[in-house]
C-alpha cells in the first residue's frame, strides 16, 4: 500500500499580520500534483488542518478547492483527515457526509451511541479504491486531550484513558484485518522523545505520551502536532512526524516535505521524502545578530525583488526608539515583508530571566507557561519547581480547552 502523509498545514495562519493564502494555495497545488504523479493508495492529514478553530471564509474555500482537485488529481485514492488541536472537531465535520462522496473521510472526534458505547468503527477506514479490492486500513484517532478519552472499561484510571483507546482500536482492526494487509495508525500528538525544534508550545503545549501508550500491531504510524520532520528512534522506523508542509514560524528552518510511504504488512516500510517549494520563504537577516544599525543595512541591500518574509536579527544594545519603523521603511517598495525584530541578548542567565528587560516583542513571543515561571521567579525569588511547574502546564491546559469548547 502506499501512503502519502502529510500533516500541520495550518491553513489560514497569518505570520505577523501577514496574510499566506498565496504560499498556501500553492502548498496545496503541488500537493495536487505529487498526487497526480505518485497516484497514492491513500493521503493521510494528520491534523491541524487550519491553524484556527474559526478559519474565515477564504481559508475554508481554498481548502475545499485544493481537496477536490487533489481528489481529481487521484480519483481512486481515499483521503483520511483528523483533527489536531488547532482544528474545531465538530465544525471539521459538518460536512463530512458530502466528503465521502468523493473518498474522503473526515474524522473530527470521538462519538457514542446512545447507549453509551464508543463507536469505534468511526476510526476504522478500509483503504479500498472504487473499482478494487481492500489494500489495507487506516486506523484514525484525532486529537482529544488524555483526560477527555473515554473510559473503555468502568474501573481504568483517568491516566489509562488515551492508552485503553488506542490499545481497543488496534486490537478492532488487528481482528478485521483477516487478509494481513498493511494497517497505518494516525494520530496528533507529542510522542516521548521527539525533537521538536521550532516548535511553538504556546500554540497548543501538550503531554508527552510514550510510544508504548500507543499500542502495538500497526506497521506504521503517521504522526502529527510536531513540526520538525523525523522518524522516531526505537520505532523500527514505523512511527513517524512528516512535518509542516511550510513553516509557521521563523525557527522551522529544516527543508519541508511531505512522505512516501510503502508498506507492506509485517515489513520494515519504506519512507521517502517529496519537498515541498515555498515561494516565500522566512528569512532570517543578517543569520547571525548583529547591532542594529548593520541589521538594517543587511535589510536596505536585500534584493529588491526577492519574496521573502523578513524577520531582523538584532544584538541588543538598548530599546533604539522607532527600530520597527526604520525596519518597515527599509522594506518599503520591495517584495519582501518585513515581520519583527529578534533581539539577542549576550548577557548572562540571570539578566534573560529578568522580566524588566524584555520588550513587547519578546513577551508576545513567550508561551504562557514561560510568562508564569518569569513572574514565579521574580516574586519568589527562586525558579518554579517541576512539580509546580506540570501543575502549571495542566491548568494553562485546561484553560486552552474551556476556551477551544
Ligand atoms: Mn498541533
């Protein structure tokens, strides 16, 4: 069977007030033609669809085109999308009946019948083209928070939810595989031990799960959530993040693609990448700091005609007045669009955990968890304890729920 896997696109997010409809409709474009030329069994998106619960208009638009003319591209290919923790699970779904017409199967959330029972045969998708024989399946789970999962069995602790769930599923399709075809597992989480460079907790920090936790019998797993593209240490190279198929912020420097995947049931599968063109990259300038004045200079000689997103990197000396506004000026009348300015501090620890030096900037870029230990550590007089510091992470959680419900 072979996959495509593909993850995070984040449609409609802008970058700096910037709207990305441009690199994003052609994203999906080129994802309609890798499509047309690998002619995939199946295309798995392993959540975070749209980078906001509430995508506007346009991005819904650009989305239901770019799907259909992937599905074009390859009539015969079945198309699974989950939800990760950016996407609305319910406004995911609303018209998932339409999108089986035309092989595409929308999972958003977790239902029950109402006598109570999880409907697992929801997660459960035959990879079956129109005019074939079953080539395999695809066992989907979309993000829900570890607390939220349902408790299978009436004694399993809160901690065993998420476990007890993805155990259940495979153990269903392990049974319904009764030919021994390939069988993929998806889901939208942070696994144990991966590396996730660049990416941004404050957009949806989550609990770590061992890979354990995620059962056994699949022959691959395609994971999403994380941005940087890898295939997990100790998975027998089964479980794997693909990666955002364009960066969302300006520390995703890796190359972005989306895999390949040939699987074969009972066989170490074989993963390849296919890069994907961003026609406006995140360009970090100068690529090392240097003091304002030299930034700018690097900005003022940037190619006038290159399209690029420009983020200045600075060495700080002292808050300049109208640094943005010289920046912005600079940028004026070229292709590039000029983002922030990152400044870098060459003073020791103590003085980066001081509150009082940050700008506005930097305390925008900070995630909550790390606002909260700053202010910890500035009326305690001493860092937050780990212990504290997961009580933290688990409440600022739960707010994040309360306000995604
Ligand atoms: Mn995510």
């Amino acid at each position: 069977m072979k996959l495509l896997h593909t993850s995070d696109w984040h449609l409609g997010h802008t970058l700096y007030n910037y709207d990305r409809s441009y690199e994003q409709t052609d994203f999906l474009a080129q994802l309609a033609r890798i499509v047309a030329k690998e002619q995939p069994d199946v295309m798995v998106i392993s959540g975070d669809i749209y980078h906001y619960s509430n995508p506007s208009a346009a991005t819904q638009r650009m989305y239901t085109e770019g799907m259909l003319s992937i599905h074009q591209a390859c009539p015969e290919m079945t198309i699974v999308v989950t939800a990760g923790n950016h996407d609305s699970s319910s406004k995911l779904e609303i018209d998932s009946s339409l999108w089986k017409h035309f092989s595409v199967h929308v999972i958003g959330s977790i239902e029950r019948y109402p006598n109570g029972q999880v409907n697992l045969d929801k997660h459960i998708i035959a990879i079956r083209p129109p005019s074939g024989e079953t080539k395999g399946y695809v066992a989907a789970v979309p993000h829900v928070y570890p607390q939220n999962f349902p408790l299978l069995t009436p004694n399993a602790s809160r901690d065993q939810r998420l476990k007890n769930f993805f155990h259940a599923l495979l153990d269903k399709a392990i049974r319904e595989n009764v030919r021994h075809l390939p069988i993929v597992l998806t889901a939208h989480l942070s696994v144990d031990g991966s590396d996730s460079t660049g990416h941004d907790e404050s957009a949806g920090g989550m609990e770590y799960v061992p890979l354990s936790d995620l059962g056994q019998g699949y022959d691959y797993l395609a994971l999403g959530h994380i941005h940087c593209p890898q295939t997990l240490r100790n998975s027998q190279q089964r479980a794997r993040y693909c990666g955002t198929p364009l960066p969302v912020n300006f520390e995703e420097t890796y190359p972005h693609s989306v895999s390949l995947v040939e699987i074969e049931a009972g066989q170490k599968p074989e993963i390849r990448t296919v890069a994907i063109h961003n026609p406006l990259p995140l360009v970090t300038l100068p690529p090392s700091p240097l003091p304002f004045n030299e930034a700018l200079q690097a900005l003022e000689e940037f190619p006038e005609d290159r399209p690029a997103y420009i983020r200045l990197n600075v060495l700080f000396e002292s808050n300049l007045p109208g640094c943005n506004e010289r920046a912005s000026q600079a940028a004026k009348g070229k292709a590039c669009k000029f983002c922030y300015i990152k400044s870098n501090r060459k003073t020791a620890l103590q003085d980066t955990m001081n509150p009082h030096l940050y700008n506005l900037q930097e305390f925008l870029d900070k995630s909550p968890l790390e606002i909260a230990c700053l202010y910890y550590l500035e009326n305690e007089g001493e860092e937050m304890s780990e212990e504290m510091r997961r009580l933290m992470s688990l409440a600022i959680q739960q707010v994040k729920q309360k306000q995604t419900l």
